[in-house]
C-alpha cells in the first residue's frame, strides 16, 4: 500500500489540470494577436477612403440602378454568414449539451470519492479542450466573414466612385 493520501487517478487528473492551466497561461501571451489583426484592418480600410471619389459615391447613392446590384450582393451575403453562424451555433450547442450531461454522468459512483473527482475534473478538461477548438473554429469563421465584408467595402465603393452610366 502506498503512503500517499491522494489515489494515482486523482493526482494523474490533478497534474492533467495543472499542463491545462499551464498552457492556458502560455497561450495568454498572445492576446494581443487580434488586436493587430485590427489595427492592419483599421489601416487597410483608411487607405481604401483616401482613395474614394466621394462626392461620386454620394451621387451614385440616389441611383436605383447602381446601388441595387451591391444590396443584393450585401443581402446574399449576410445570408449565407448568417446561416454558417447559425449551423455553427446550433452544432456548438449540441456539443455542450451532450458534453454536460456526460459529466452530469461522472459523478454517479460515490464509493470511490477520489475516484469520482479525478472522473469529474477530467471530463471538465475534456469539455475544455473540445469547447477551445470549437470556439478557435468559430473565430476563424468570424475572420473569414469579415474579410468577405472588407472586400464588399472595398468592391462597393470602387463601384459607387465610378461615374454614372
């Protein structure tokens, strides 16, 4: 028998928890990445302004003919980002649903209380990883769509700088 208090399942869960916060911490170094992202974004989108003929695109938005075609693209647009967003969001649900009755499940066998804690505290670490990927996944599909926007921007006021035809 063994002369330490805590179960080796307990303590391999328990040092499992601390690499997560470990890499949690490592990973919190990079929080600036997307503010970034947001400052090329920020100054992609001022040049684009300079370069606009806006006298010409305050002229085109009375023009039914000019402005339709870029609404139409706008509407599709958000359409097709919305419906992504939504299957996303509905399959995202699903997964923490499941994964929280599955840990809702781990608890079940009190007998062994070490055990039951080293059960517990790895699927919440299970339920971590998986909702970390997903929420990565779900960034980079954010990313994706607001690039898809800045080029509609970009595509929009380069139409509406040209004169009337």
């Amino acid at each position: 028998m063994s002369d330490s208090i805590v179960e080796p399942e307990l303590q391999e869960a328990l040092d499992r928890a601390k690499e997560v916060a470990d890499k949690i911490i490592e990973s919190s170094k990079g929080a600036a990445e997307p503010l970034k992202e947001m400052q090329t974004l920020s100054s992609e989108i001022s040049d684009i302004y300079k370069d606009v003929n806006w006298f010409q695109v305050n002229t085109n938005l009375f023009n039914p003919k000019k402005c339709q075609p870029l609404y139409e693209e706008l509407f599709s647009l958000q359409k097709a980002n919305f419906d992504t967003l939504l299957k996303k969001q509905e399959a995202l649900f699903k997964e923490f649903t499941k994964s929280g009755q599955v840990l809702m499940q781990s608890n079940k066998d009190v007998s062994k209380p070490q055990s039951t804690v080293a059960k517990i505290i790895n699927q919440s670490l299970d339920n971590f990883d998986l909702f970390s990927s997903k929420l990565k996944e779900q960034n980079k599909e954010l990313t994706k769509m607001q690039s898809t926007y800045f080029k509609w921007c970009k595509k929009t006021l380069s139409s509406l700088s040209q004169p009337q035809s």
